[in-house]
C-alpha cells in the first residue's frame, strides 16, 4: 500500500489495542465498507474497477494475494490512477533507501493519530466518511487544492478495511515526499516516467507507495 507498504501497515500499532478499546461498542455501530466506499476506488477511465497491474499488467487476481489502488487528485480532476500488485508494489518501494524508509515510518507514527482514526472510523454509519478529510492533519476534502486515495483489496476483489481506505492532502503528502533521499525520489519519478503519459507532473506531490 501507499506508504505502508514500505514500512509494515502504518496502523500496525495502534490496531491491536484500538480494536480491543472499541470492539465492544462498535459492535452495535459499525457497518463493513459499502459500494459507495468501494466506487470511489474505480477507475475514472473506465468507470469500473481495475483489472490488471499498472507494473506488470496481469489480471490483478492472478498477479498476486492483493493489491493497491492510488487515485491522485489536484484541483477537483483525476491527474493518476493505477492498480499495482502487492508483488510489483514491493519490488518498486523495496528499492527506496533505507533512510527514506525510516523518514516515512516516523511520519506516520508522529503525525497520525491511529488509535483515533481507527476509533471514528469503526464508529461511522457511513463508511464513505473516512475519505472526508486528511488521515492526518484533518482537513477538510472540499477546502484541498489536492489529495490522494488510497485502498488495498483482496484477491477476491473484496476492500480490506484497516489502515486503509484513506484520504491524505497534497500538503501532508508533500511532507512526506520532501523526506525522500534524492536516490529514492528517482526511483518514483522513475515509475512514473515508465508508466504514465502527458503533462509534465513534478511540480505535483502524487504521494508514494
């Protein structure tokens, strides 16, 4: 997944004791992800979910146990979308230095309150909900120049709920991307040279995986 990926599920933490403080009460509240939670992660190409890996480009069932779905936004359009495979999604953030791995760890686990996402998220009626504001500085959606979704899915094709789904801004995805050593900020100009045409992006923070 998108930042987690590369350093263990960014909620690991915060999931186990979070599920045991809120497990009880969410029992009666929370509902699993809907398909209006899971429309948000179509492709705006297609209108329909993704079928194969931006990387290797098998059918995403066959490429491997699951995989992510990145959808960039900036100034209310769709810039990038791609489905990758959980195998071709670590090959790629495997190559990021070491220190740019911890950069990014230590940006989740200080600028992210999980217990309380974790919690508000278990709580809600609308699954939908999480992707109103910033996983991080809480933001809201409508008063963000850009965002990016992310959400990793079964091979069955079903949304794995946990850390992700989540929205992050363009401004707190920046922060992260600003940590990254030059070698591994090639590495992602690199993906997205090899994989996506049209207009120049790099002036755009499109997030990690």
């Amino acid at each position: 997944m998108p930042y987690g990926s590369i350093c263990g599920s960014p909620a690991s933490k915060a999931d186990t004791s979070t599920q045991r403080q809120v497990a009880n009460a969410a029992a009666q509240s929370y509902h699993p992800p809907m398909p209006e939670l899971k429309k948000w992660f179509d492709s705006v190409e297609t209108d329909r979910p993704f079928e194969t890996c931006k990387v290797c480009d098998q059918l995403l069932p066959l490429a491997a146990e699951s995989w992510v779905i990145n959808k960039h936004y900036h100034r209310g359009e769709c810039i990038m979308e791609y489905a990758v495979c959980e195998s071709c999604r670590d090959g790629v953030s495997g190559k990021f230095s070491e220190s740019s791995k911890t950069d990014i760890r230590s940006f989740l686990e200080n600028s992210i309150d999980w217990e309380q996402r974790m919690t508000e998220w278990m709580l809600l009626q609308n699954p939908e909900e999480r992707l109103d504001a910033c996983v991080a500085c809480r933001s809201p959606r409508e008063k963000m120049e850009g965002f990016t979704i992310s959400a990793q899915f079964r091979q069955d094709g079903s949304l794995i709920d946990g850390a992700l789904p989540l929205l992050m801004c363009s401004k707190c995805v920046a922060q992260v991307t600003a940590s990254l050593s030059k070698e591994s900020r090639k590495v992602w100009q690199d993906f997205i040279s090899e994989h996506f045409e049209g207009p120049d992006l790099e002036d755009i923070d499109l997030g990690i995986f």
